[in-house]
C-alpha cells in the first residue's frame, strides 16, 4: 500500500487546536502507517488527506459513536435489509 498526501496530513494533524481531535488524528495516521508497513490492505493508493476528512466526520460524530460503544444500536435500517 502505497501512503499518499502523508506529509501533508501530518502538518493537518499538527495544526489541529482540538486536543481530542488531534490525538484522535494522529492514533488514525499512525494505524495506518503501522498497517501499511505490515502489507496491510488497501492495495492501491490510500490517501492520508482524505482519511483526515473521514477522521474528522467520524470525531464529529462522537456523541453517537460512545453511544454505538455502549451496545445501542443507531442503525437506520433493519436486519432485515
């Protein structure tokens, strides 16, 4: 797998004035580079700058995220489907 837009991403992660956020960043960048040079998955290109953005929506969502932790299930759709 091959780390684009990394050098970049890291300045991003280091500009960050949310403490959370910017750990939260950073545990991201650092899982992806451990998995990267395990021979971890995706094949192709992964760019660093638009995991950020998906890291960012997913901090934003953090209220629901320790609720889906917690075992609540915020799912829209049904087993079913």
């Amino acid at each position: 797998m091959k780390l684009i837009n990394y050098e970049d991403a890291m300045a991003i992660v280091k500009s960050e004035l949310d403490v959370g956020l910017q750990q939260f960043m950073a545990r991201a960048v650092n899982s992806a580079v451990r998995q990267s040079a395990e021979g971890g998955t995706p094949a192709g290109e992964f760019d660093m700058l638009f995991f950020l953005k998906i890291i960012t929506d997913l901090h934003r969502q953090k209220q629901n995220l320790v609720r889906v932790f917690s075992g609540e299930d915020l799912r829209w759709w049904t087993e079913e489907e």
